[in-house]
C-alpha cells in the first residue's frame, strides 16, 4: 500500500475549517457586506433639502388655511375684518407677504485661484467666503433701508439667522454652496451706499484685489419676492437650573 504524505490528510482538514470560518461569518454578519460604501454626502444634503422644502410647503399651506378659516368663524365680526385687513397691509413689510420692486444683488464666491498665491504673512482661510462675510452684506444693505431681502432662493426676515459650516451656508434647515447671493429691494443708491461706507464690507473687497475673491452687484427693476415661510417662533436661550454635581463643593 502507497504511504500517504500528512498533507493528502491536511488539506480536507484546512478546507473544512475555511468553509466553516466562512459560514460563521455570513451569519453573523446576516448575508451583508461587512464593510458597506459610507453614504454619499451630497445625497444625503439632497434628501435633507427635498425634506424641509416640502415641509415649508406644507407650513405655508397649513397657514393660509388658519388664516382663511379665522376670518370664516366670524363673518359679521367688524372687528375682525378690520384686523385681517391690517395683517394684509402689514404682510409685505414684515416678510410675510409677496413685494415686488428695484432690487440690488450682491454676490459672493471663494477664490478660484491656486493657493499658492497667498502671500507669505496670509493662509488658505482667505480664498473662502466665511459667515462674517455674507452677515457684513446682510447687514449693511438692512442699514441701507432694504424693505426686504432673498438670501440664495429663500425670503428672509431681520431675525433670519446666517451660519455657515465650513464653506457651505446653513439657512432655514437647508444648506447652500457658493456663490452666495444676497438680493436687497430698496433704493439702489442707498444700498450701495451703505455697502460702501461698512467696514467689514470694505475689508471683504480688499481680499477681492488680494486673493481673487468674488464680489458682484447686479441692479434689477420689477422683481417680485416671495413670502417668507420659516418659523415666526423666537429662540432664546434660558437659565440653567441649580446644579446637580455631587462634587466636593465648589469643584467643577
């Protein structure tokens, strides 16, 4: 009889393990990749817009029916009506309301030039637009009697609030990339004026020589905004209560 070497023996043995190593694995890991493709940024940014864009239509909808069914529940009311009658002239002037007229836009981009063309004593932060930036804009132009104002595709309101996330703006739960656009509806001269005459304005202009940052203006007749559909609800922030640290007294 032929001696068999120890490997004819081993080579079941190790294919055996193998395939029981890999049935262990399918079952814990329920007949998934294990290591799944990390979800698309830019989708989930895209999800998040379609979502609140929907739901501010809904918020609109949702007003123009309470309106509609406050001025039903009392029809012979002359008190009434003459309020509904002043929340109509009041509308347009507080944003919640569609205005149309002269308008003024004013628009900022990052820097499409290398970096390496900052200079020695600059960085990298100069080739982007920051939040101080687009808030210096929004600012000024109220400062300049602006009656309203878009901020990208959205009506905005003198207690909107603008913060950026890098180099992205966050607005009303929707984020935005630049170019940033800031439409104003006033007297154009006005405006520019108060552009002019802001120092933080003027320091954002300087870095547009320097580094290449974008700034336009663009002056429009007979353009229509639409009402404002965020929330009219106040954010503010309150006390804390007493604390609850069981620490040695006057540790933190």
């Amino acid at each position: 009889m032929t001696r068999r070497s120890r490997w004819a023996y081993a080579v079941p043995v190790a294919a055996a393990g193998a395939g029981l190593l890999f049935g262990v694995s399918a079952v814990t890991s329920r007949g998934t990749d294990l290591r799944p493709q990390a979800a698309s940024l830019v989708g989930v940014v895209e999800q998040a817009n379609a979502r609140v864009a929907a739901q501010n239509g809904q918020v609109k909808t949702l007003q123009n029916e309470v309106n509609t069914l406050q001025r039903k529940a009392t029809p012979g009311s002359i008190q009434l009506t003459t309020i509904g009658k002043q929340i109509d002239v009041m509308s347009p002037s507080t944003g919640f309301g569609p205005v149309k007229g002269d308008t003024l836009t004013i628009s900022l981009d990052d820097s499409h030039r290398d970096p390496s063309t900052v200079p020695d004593d600059g960085n990298l932060n100069w080739l982007v637009v920051h939040q101080q930036d687009v808030q210096a804009v929004v600012n000024a132009m109220w400062r300049g009697g602006a009656t309203a104002m878009m901020l990208m595709d959205q009506r905005v309101i003198s207690t909107s609030a603008v913060r950026c996330v890098g180099n992205t703006l966050l607005l009303q739960g929707r984020v935005y990339s630049p170019p940033f656009t800031i439409s104003a509806m006033g007297d154009p001269a006005k405006l520019r004026a108060a552009l002019a005459a802001d120092p933080d304005v003027r320091n954002y202009r300087a870095y547009v020589d320097l580094v290449g940052l974008g700034y336009t203006e663009k002056q429009d007749s007979g353009v229509t905004f639409p009402a404002y559909v965020g929330s009219s609800q106040f954010r503010y922030a309150r006390p804390m209560g007493p604390s609850t640290s069981t620490g040695p007294e006057g540790s933190k």
